[in-house]
C-alpha cells in the first residue's frame, strides 16, 4: 500500500460522498414515508388492500435490489408510457432511479417491521381507546403508532446503514458516488487496494454517525422504567 | 306500545337498558338471552363460574362485542348490533379492564388528559386541573408523572379508573376490576370503587368480591351459560339463595 | 412475450444454476468458518475475539460490493505481486470468496448470539454426569446453537442469494447477468429483469418454506 496513492485517493472518493449521502437520506426517507401506508394496509382486514400490499412486500423482498434497480432504470425507461409521464424528470436520471429501487426495497422491509409492530400491540388499548371515546384515527396516531414505532426502532438504525450499503449499487448504473469513484480512481492508478480502502474508511465513518444518531434517538424517546419491550 | 313498555317495566330514565341479548361465537351461544334495567346510581355486580358469558355480557353492553340480537341502550345511546356507532358514546360509558389498559408511552397524568382533549376538545390548563383532581380523588396524585410500568398494579387501576371518570361516564362498568391484581392491592381499588358507589355513580361489576357484593351491591346477578340464574338483594342473594346452582356457586366462592 | 423469453430461457436457467453454485458455496463456506470460530472465540479475553469484533464491524460497515471489488481488483493486483507472474482471479473465486467472507461475519454474530442463549446450567448439568468437553460441545451444546440459530441462518442465506446478483457487475454469467445480456441482445429489458426477478422470488420463496418446515420440525409447539 502506498501512501502517496491512498492521500491521493481521499479527494476522488469525497467526490463521491455527497452523492452517497443524498442516496442514502434520500431513499431511506422515501422508504419511511412509503412504509408506513404500506405497513397499514398489509395489516388491514378488508384483504383488497392487504394481498397487494402483502404481494408487494412478498416479491421486493425476495428479489436482489440489483434487479429492481435495473427494472427501473432500464426497463421503466424504455416504456413510452413512462417516457410521457411526470415522473420522467427522476427516472430519467440514474440517481433518481437509484433513490427510487433503494427506496422502495426499503419500504417493503420496514413495512413488513411496522406491521409486525402495530398487530403486537396488546388489542386491550385499542379497546380502552375506543371507550374512551377517540376515533380510529387518533387511536392509531396517539396510542398505537407512538408504541410501535418505539419497537421498531433499533431496527431502523440498522435499517439506514442496509439503506447506505444498497447506495452503492448505484456505480452500476454509472452514478459516481464513493464506489463509482472508488473504481474511477482504480482504474486510472491501478491501485485497488488504496482506493477502496479510503472508500470503505468513508463508509465505516458513516455508518458510525448514523449508528450514534439513532442511539441519541431511542434515548431521547425511550419510555422510562421500560428496557426491552415484550410482545 | 305504552302498555307494552309497562309490562316489560323499562322507564326512559333507566340507565341502561338491556332487553333479550343473544351473542353466539359460530355456533356456540355465549350469551342466551339476558335482560336488564339498571337505573341511574343503582349497582349491579353480576358474578358466575368461568365460561358463563359474563365478561361477554359487560363488553356488549360497552360496544366492544357485537351481538347476535337484542337491544342495548346505555346512558341515553342506542347500540348497533353490530357496535359501528360506538363513538357516539363519546366516553359516556366507562370501563375498566381487568388488565388496566394504561398506555405506557405516556404517564398517569397524560393517559388521563388524552381522552378529553381529543374527543372533547377541552383546553389543556383546565383539563390538566381536572385531571389531577381526579388522580387525587383515587388517592395517586403524587404519582402523576409516572409511567404505568413505574406502577404497582393496584396503582395502575386506580389511575385506569381516574382516566375513565375523566370523560364523566354516565355509567361505569368494571370487568373483573381485581382478577390482575396481587391481594395486597386488591384492597386499595375496592376501595376507590366503594367511594365511587357512594357517590351515586351507576355502576356494574363483574367480579369474584363478594365481600364487596355484599357492602356495595344494590343486586346481585348470578350468570351461568349465557343466562341469568338469579338476582335478588345481596341480602337474599347470599342468604337465601332460590336456585340450587347458586347455592353451588357460592360454596365454591367460599372454598377460594 | 413468450417468444422473447423462449430462446433465452435456457441461459436464464444456466445462471440460475450458477447463481445457486455462488451461494451455495459462499454459503456454506461461511458457516463452516463460523461454526469453527464462534466457540472458539467465546471468551472475551480471546485476542482473536478482538480480530474477530473488529473484523465483524468492518464488513457491516461497508458495502458488499465493495468487498467483492476488493477481492477482485485488490486480489489480481496482490497475486500478481506474490506470485511474481500475471495472476488473474476470475470472477467465480472472487465472488465466492467475498459472499464467503461477509456471510462469515454476519453468521458470527448469529452463531454468538444462539450459543450465549444456551443456558449455562446445561453445562454444568452435562460435566456433572461426567461428559467430556468434547462430548459437550458436540452433543449438547452445538445442536443447541444450531436450533436457535436456524432462523437467523435461514435469512443469511436468503440475503447470499440475492446478494450474489453482485457479482454479475464482475462480468460473473449468473442469472443477473444472463437477464442483462439477454435485454440487450432483444431490447427487452422489462421482460428479462422481471424474469430474473421472478426467478429469484420462486428460489427464496422455496428455501424460505424449507426453513420454516425445518424450524417447525426443531420446535415443535406445545401440545
């Protein structure tokens, strides 16, 4: 390992950084705001809404993020339909492509914790709720949803460090984030090992900040007296 | 119809009126036909062997179980068959669950101001004053920051009984208030539910009390496979019993 | 649609074939490297325990693509050198040994878990009816491990299965691969990449219901 190489490396893969970061955020966020819905309506008796929302979670689950990604990239953007439409703006882009496949293989994940969350939730409450008069609505945003998103929280922290991992498969739809940049400095040095190091300490470095920004979090917003919530 | 409302003697002012309730689970019937009239400030403990139907029967008439027929009017509302109009009620029934029912991501004091802001509308300074009031009125007041797994059991209860006066119910119903609770406890919500009785609130319990069947009660029912055995005074209930599975019931009670 | 595929799905199915060969190795590369390493390592005064912490944090902490480019890139570069001679690693070795390699941590951490479950009275019951360690390991411990184990392994190996897509971007002719070469060849992407994806769907959902059978099988519920 040279270290001319490696500090020569540091500046190409910050390059690459940015565009990691907005992928992750992005996506994961995009995966938070789908799941929710999605996580409610795999959980909902009336099965019209549950076996599509339960398909849905079943097959982006079980397929590599690596296929959906280029189901969206390539394939949604050879259809004339897609061509036309308004989302055209983002697929057309590969970031937006990548923040979208990311984004919604998150969802069916942290839909499929959410829902798992919400139906653990002891019925009794609900029961208490309604007699005491609140809809189901405020039943599900005062008293279920505070407690299940409670549970589901060490998993998320998890969740966004999967999110910033799947971030990189967007070198292979020629996005330069830090593996895109990484391989770009590779292939000009060849010098694999210098590149991806630098590359892997950034990841590592990030992975360490999201890690401690959601253990400030369960902290903050942890019930006192409870230390491990029990179904 | 008048002649009609005599004879099965139901008055309007009847706080809750319960006239031929059926409830079947496929194709067992739980509850087989029961009627009730309990007036405002009378109340009822029903009791009975596991199986009877009877915490069945309380949940039915709070809108929690839907029913096979019947007609259930409570504290002025009609209940649907199927309970779909249960937020009409809008806290005028209360109830008390054996498993309390807190909500544990917020503490005494806010599981108790929840119901009034968001169903009533109620400001916070003047909800927040009631609110510890009634936590006093239940003897936990300097627990009002607590949260439910800071609690003893008894205490939770107190605090699920404030938090249901909080909406002030018409009516209070308790299903097996003290079945969750450790002996030492037990005490201390009989108690809080005395002073309630005495209070003139309406109010029926399910429960294996019979101590406090016997200080409290204005009738005692006897529920065995979904009907009602017998009903009568405490005195007479526990005295006098007409039935003979009464009679078993109570040397069982007494052998606990 | 049908006719699109047609031609194409033998070699759809030929990497299929690889893709289950990929896993299938890395797979059980990984655990044997687990299974040997999790007691092993128990203590925490081990030092190895400290390799093995640190070693675990780095690959949950970085990208599996990049492991595998490492091993890729890095690993033509450095047999080169050793070796003296142009080294070339194929994408097969690479592949395998980078999915052996982040499968290794993860199962370490699940293999740690199960064993740390394991009651400590059950050793102490087996020594006092006189079972060596050896016989301890082996008979109560180990088949412990492995039944509390059984569904976090199941879902590593899931996760393997679709992790091994990765190594197509190596130029590895597995079943991403195949769909990508087929797209290209037709301009029939939508269709190859749905094919693939469903593919995968029909293999994880097959192994899935294997597991779940098998962890049936192991904990049979109360009667």
């Amino acid at each position: 390992m040279s270290y001319d190489l490696f500090m020569a490396s540091i500046p190409v893969i910050l390059e690459g950084f940015r565009l990691t970061v907005i992928i992750t955020l992005a996506a994961f966020l995009l995966g938070q705001v789908a799941a929710l819905p999605l996580a409610l309506a795999a959980a909902s008796r009336h099965r019209v809404v549950a076996w599509p929302a339960q398909f849905y979670i079943f097959f982006v689950r079980g397929s590599p993020v690596l296929v959906q990604l280029f189901i969206i990239y390539y394939g949604l953007g050879g259809l004339e339909a897609v061509r036309d439409s308004i989302l055209w703006p983002i697929l057309k882009e590969p970031v937006g492509c990548a923040i979208l496949a990311v984004g919604l293989n998150s969802a069916a994940y942290v839909g499929a914790l959410l829902r798992g969350a919400i139906t653990q939730i002891p019925p009794g409450q609900s029961e208490a709720a309604r007699i005491l008069g609140l809809g189901r609505w405020q039943t599900l945003t005062r008293v279920v949803l505070p407690q299940a998103y409670r549970d589901v929280l060490p998993v998320l922290g998890n969740e966004i460090t999967l999110v910033m991992k799947a971030s990189s498969l967007a070198s292979a739809v020629t996005v330069i984030e830090m593996t895109g940049a990484a391989r770009v400095m590779v292939s000009r040095t060849f010098a694999p090992f210098e590149a991806f190091t630098v590359a892997g300490l950034f990841y590592l470095g990030l992975a360490l900040i999201f890690a401690w920004v959601f253990r400030f979090v369960e902290r903050r917003s942890a019930i006192p007296g409870l230390s491990n919530r029990e179904s | 119809m008048t002649d009609r409302k005599k004879a099965e003697n139901v008055t309007q002012t009847d706080a809750i009126t319960v006239r031929g309730l059926e409830k079947s689970y496929g194709s067992v019937k739980v509850i087989n036909g029961i009627s009730l009239s309990v007036k405002p400030g009378e109340k009822v403990v029903v009791c009975g062997p596991s199986g009877s139907g009877k915490s069945t029967f309380i949940r039915c008439i709070c809108g929690l179980e839907t029913r096979s027929a019947g007609d259930i009017r409570v504290a002025g509302h009609d209940l649907a068959l199927d309970c779909s109009n249960i937020r009409d009620f809008g806290g005028d029934v209360g109830m008390v669950f054996q498993h309390f029912n807190l909500f544990p991501h917020l503490t005494a004091l806010q599981n108790l101001m929840l119901a009034p802001r968001l169903v009533r509308g109620q400001k916070r300074e003047q909800i927040r004053k009631s609110a510890m009031e009634m936590l006093e009125r239940v003897g936990i007041a300097e627990r009002a920051q607590y949260y439910p797994n800071q609690l003893s059991g008894g205490q939770q209860q107190r605090v699920a009984i404030a938090r249901a006066l909080c909406m002030q119910p018409k009516v209070m119903l308790f299903d097996e208030p003290t079945s969750a609770l450790d002996p030492e406890t037990v005490g201390e919500v009989l108690e809080v539910m005395s002073t309630l009785a005495r209070d003139g609130m309406t109010m029926i319990v399910v429960t294996h009390e019979m101590g406090f069947a016997r200080s409290v009660a204005d009738r005692v029912i006897l529920l065995d496979e979904g009907r009602i055995v017998e009903e009568n005074t405490p005195e007479a209930f526990f005295e006098h019993p007409e039935h003979e599975r009464t009679r078993e019931f109570l040397k069982k009670i007494v052998h606990e | 649609m049908i006719e699109v595929i047609g031609p194409y799905a033998g070699q759809l199915l030929m990497g299929l074939m690889l893709t289950l060969k990929v896993a299938l190795s890395s797979f059980a590369i990984g655990l044997a490297l687990a299974v040997i390493a999790t007691p092993l390592t128990q203590s925490a005064r081990n030092p190895l325990r400290y390799v093995l912490d640190v070693y675990v944090t780095v690959i949950r902490g970085i990208p599996e693509l990049l492991v595998i480019f490492l091993i890729f890139y890095g690993g033509t570069v450095a047999l080169t050198k050793l070796s003296g001679s142009y080294f070339e690693v194929d994408a097969l070795s690479a592949g395998i040994v980078a999915l052996a390699a982040v499968s290794f941590a993860y199962l370490v951490e699940i293999l740690r878990a199960a064993l740390q479950a394991i009651p400590k009275g059950q050793t102490e019951a087996a020594l006092v009816l006189g079972l060596s360690r050896s016989q301890l390991f082996t008979r109560i411990i180990l088949p412990q491990m492995f039944k509390r184990a059984l569904p976090g392994i199941g879902n590593q190996w899931l996760i393997i299965l679709k992790e091994s897509a990765l190594v197509s971007i190596i130029g590895l002719e597995e079943l991403m691969r195949k769909s990508v070469i087929a797209a290209g060849a037709t301009h029939h992407p939508l269709t190859f990449y749905m094919s693939a994806a469903c593919l995968y769907v029909a293999v994880t959902a097959v192994s899935s219901a294997a597991f779940g059978a098998a962890e049936r099988r192991l904990n049979p519920a109360p009667r």
